[in-house]
C-alpha cells in the first residue's frame, strides 16, 4: 500500500468518476466497496430470473459524462451505445387523458396545445424560457462549481453587475405558486411539478429555482445499451486502466482522524489501510451518524428525520401488459396531487399514489415484460416496518393508478417490492432517503454538504453532496471530489513527479465537452 494513497470508500457514480479522474492524473487510488459490483444505488436484482434494473433510470446531461470520459483519459463513445430519445416521457391521468414530451420542443408545445389549449402551449413556451434563464445563470456558477453559500457569494460568481439574475432564479418562491403563474391547467402544473421528486422533494414545498430540472431534461434523454449498469461498469474500467484498484465485498468501519486529518481507513476484517486522502462515497448523513467512528463524525452533520428527501416503493416486475403502449419512460399521476404529498409529509405512503413505470427493453420470450415502478414514500425505513399488509395495500393502490389509466398487467404477476426498510439497510443513517436532504425552502441547495469537510484529507462525494441528485450531479460530485483532492495535494513534490505529464485538466476537459 502507497503512502500517498487516496482511498475511495463506496463505488456509487461519485467514487467511481473520482477513481477515474484521480488515477489518471497519477494519483494511487483503491476503491473499497460493502456490495459485491460497481454502481451504489444503481443495481439490478433478479425477478423471476431476469435482471432487473433497481436504482436510476434517467441519464440526462450527457456532456457531464462525456466530459469526464475525456479528462480521465478516454472517449464514452468507446465503452457505452447511447441512444437520444425521441420521447422524453408519456404521461397520463386517466385512460382519455395522455401527453407526451419530445425531445424536439416544437413537437412538446403542439402536443400541449392539442391537450389543454393554446394557452397552454403559451404557457410552456414562456415555462421554459424562464427555466433555461435559471439554469443558464446557476450551470457554472453553482452546478459545475464548488459548493457555495447565499447571497454574497453566489453573487461574485454571478457577477456582482447581475443583480437582476439572482432575482431571476426566484429562491424564495414557490415552486407549485410560480408554475401557476405559465399554467392554469392543474395537470400541466403537476407534470411540471413532477420534477421535484428527481431530487427527492415536495412541489409545494420547495422553491422556483427548480424548475431548471424541466430544462435540464428537455434537453436530452439518453437510452443506454444494458442500462445504468453499463455506465457503472464502464467508468470502473477506465479507473481502471488507469491503475486505480477495486475491492469488492470489502466494508470500512472506521476512518482514522489524527490531529485533525485523515489517516487511513480501517475495514471489518481488522485490515488496516493507510491513507494521504479519503474520499466518502457514502451519504454524509452516515458520516455524521458516526458509522464510520466518532472521530470522523465530525466532518459532517446527522441528517434531522424532517430534513430528509423522499424514499421510494419500487417494485421490480417481470409481466404482460395490455391496455397501454409504453414508452420507456411513463408517468401514471395521482388524482389528487396534494393529498398524496400529504400523506407523504405525514409519514404514510400516499393512497393515491403517482406511478412512475420505467420499460427496460423488449419484451421477452411469452410477452413478459421488465419493469421498474417506482412510488413515492416517506423515508422512515429505520422507524417504521412494512408489514406484509402494508406492502399488500400499497400493490393494490399502486395497480389502482394504473388500471385508473388503462395499463394493465398480469394478476400476480412475479416482482420484488424494495421498500424504504430495504432502502435504510443498504443505505445506514439515511431511514431509506434516495436523495440526501430535501430540497424544501430558500437555503436547502446551500446547506448540502460540499466535497470538503471539516477534517482535512476527507472529502464527500455522491448523489447527496453538492450539487444534488441523480447520475449526472453524482457524477459532478465525484469530479469536484478529485478537485479538491487534487488541488491539496498539488503542492507537493510527490504529486509533481506523479502527473501526467502535458495530461489535460479536469476543467479543460470538461469546457471541451460542453463547448
């Protein structure tokens, strides 16, 4: 083991880009993982013999990953077949009441109009103009960038001349009010106010700046060949080819904090690891919770039960449906949007739920189709135990919303159900939240914690660290991770005779890609 060793605890998105990034600029990194392959929450498990996948579905912001296939020494065209969707998703509120979004925003506004109204369609044009403004102002002064805090801050990366731009991102707004404002349409309001939940929050409780998620999306969904294992796969194979080392099956217990810094990490077999730098690819909240020793619990806070994101219902299914064509990707919405967010708030799973339904490829040999169906739930995984009554009564409200818009399926058909117990097991001290913290109120995006922490040598990275949740913002994390790795590290003569020599940085690579 190398002395100037980085070690990577967890190889979700985050700790597998970090590994990546970091040993293609000579750093020696070791990746050491509980579970027995690459991916964190993105996994398959079996159904009835087939592989189903289990964790995120949507890829979004494809420059982010190509960017990073770039700077780690190698081209994303070369390990992953990706297909740009033509439809973004199909959604529905009853079995006469269908809409869906296209790739091609044209093809969006007319099929809005078609549905609810030339006002409607008014009202998406000026929708998403105001969307792309927040996104074009917060992408590289917040979302690409190290963590931040509000206002001043925020305002010197915007340009202190910009005023008008940080009144533009509309923080202390809400989100459900200001989509009134483009929609009279309750249907439209609640597919717009869908997005939310992509980082595990209410609509009506966080603020209008999100709805940069809509723009984020309507610029581009990608299919992925095998799915969001093959992303796993791929980026662990170029970590590596550039030298970085997995250990699979593999759990740390502790890190080791000396006079302030991290020293190393100690696993459950006794094995002890000497470390220059560590990276956590883990919730912060397990930080916090001292999972990892109560030295380390100082690097970050416990996550407050009130302050976490959604977890999930999700059922993995093998079976034949009728009644509607799907897509890849469908929503199925509740008929009464604020009780179910009601019931969410009040520690119930909702009664009404919405029903995301993903069709992970072609059907197989009989018609049977994969599917993964995802509901919203309260994370309460570690103070709540779902009976199999409980689970019983959420398959049939979950079947209610989809019979309620014309898919059916199989009388009991062959699936898991994974609920937020199974969640808060794989995923300790979170009580089964998918997202990190909420992003309900004005300061939410500013309170996640960043990649540093408060002991030197340990920094955060993954899906619940700035900048947020899912696979692209995962994968941010973990190369502003190696950043600040990177950038502690750069002073010594060590990493100077390490380098790649003429090796292209990180944000070089990354601009590349994004033009």
């Amino acid at each position: 083991m190398e002395k100037h060793e980085t070690i990577i605890i967890g190889a979700g998105v985050g700790g597998l880009v970090s590994a990546a990034l970091l040993s293609a600029r000579g750093v020696p990194v070791t990746v050491l993982e509980k579970e027995k392959s690459p991916g964190g929450k993105i996994r398959q498990l079996d159904v009835d013999g087939a592989a189903v996948d289990a964790g995120p579905t949507v890829f979004t912001m494809r420059d982010v990953i190509d960017g990073i296939f770039e700077a780690a020494g190698s081209c994303s065209d070369d390990h992953l077949e990706l297909e740009r969707a033509d439809t973004l998703a199909r959604h529905a509120w009853s079995r006469g009441e269908r809409l869906d979004l296209f790739a091609d925003p044209e093809k969006s506004e007319d099929a809005i109009g078609q549905f609810a109204g030339a006002k409607a369609a008014a009202g998406y044009r000026s929708f998403s103009a105001e969307a792309e403004r927040i996104y074009k102002i917060l992408d590289r002064s917040m979302l690409r960038n190290s963590k931040i805090s509000w206002p001043l801050p925020l305002m010197w990366r915007i340009g202190l001349w910009r005023v008008d731009d940080l009144i533009a991102i509309r923080p202390y707004e809400s989100l459900w009010k200001v989509l009134g404002e483009h929609f009279e349409d309750p249907r439209l309001r609640q597919l717009f106010g869908r997005y939310t939940t992509y980082c595990g929050s209410s609509p009506f409780q966080t603020p209008a700046t999100l709805m940069l998620i809509a723009h984020v999306e309507s610029q581009g969904v990608w299919k992925i060949r095998g799915g969001m294992t093959a992303l796993a796969q791929a980026l662990e194979n170029v970590a590596r080819k550039n030298g970085a080392r997995f250990r699979y099956d593999c759990r740390v217990t502790k890190i080791a904090v000396s006079k302030g810094r991290a020293t190393g990490v100690r696993l459950e077999s006794g094995e002890w690891i000497e470390a220059a730098s560590v990276i956590c690819n883990a919730d912060p909240a397990a930080l916090g919770s001292g999972l990892f020793g109560v030295e380390a619990s100082q690097a970050a806070n416990a996550m407050p039960a009130d302050k976490r994101s959604l977890s999930a219902l999700v059922w993995l299914a093998k079976t034949g449906t009728g009644g509607f064509d799907l897509d890849h990707h469908n929503i199925f919405f509740s008929s009464d949007y604020p009780a179910e967010f009601a019931d969410i708030k009040a520690g119930k799973p909702p009664a009404q739920p919405t029903a995301y339904v993903c069709k992970l490829g072609d059907a197989g040999p009989g018609g049977a189709q994969r599917l993964q169906i995802i509901v919203n739930a309260p994370a309460n995984g570690d103070s709540h135990e779902y009976t199999s009554e409980e689970k019983a009564k959420c398959t049939a409200n979950m079947l209610r919303t989809l019979e309620h818009c014309g898919l059916e399926m199989e009388t009991d058909f062959p699936h898991r159900l994974v609920t937020p117990n199974d969640f808060s097991t794989l995923f300790p001290a979170t009580g089964g939240a998918l997202y990190g913290r909420a992003s309900h109120g004005w300061a939410a995006s500013f309170l996640r914690p960043g990649s540093r922490t408060r002991i030197h040598g340990l920094y955060c990275a993954g899906g619940a660290t700035h900048p947020g949740a899912g696979v692209p913002m995962a994968a941010l994390s973990g190369q502003l991770a190696s950043e600040a790795v990177l950038s502690d590290r750069a002073s010594t003569p060590w990493f100077h005779r390490r380098a790649i020599a003429g090796g292209m940085s990180m944000r070089s690579a990354m601009t590349k890609a994004t033009g």
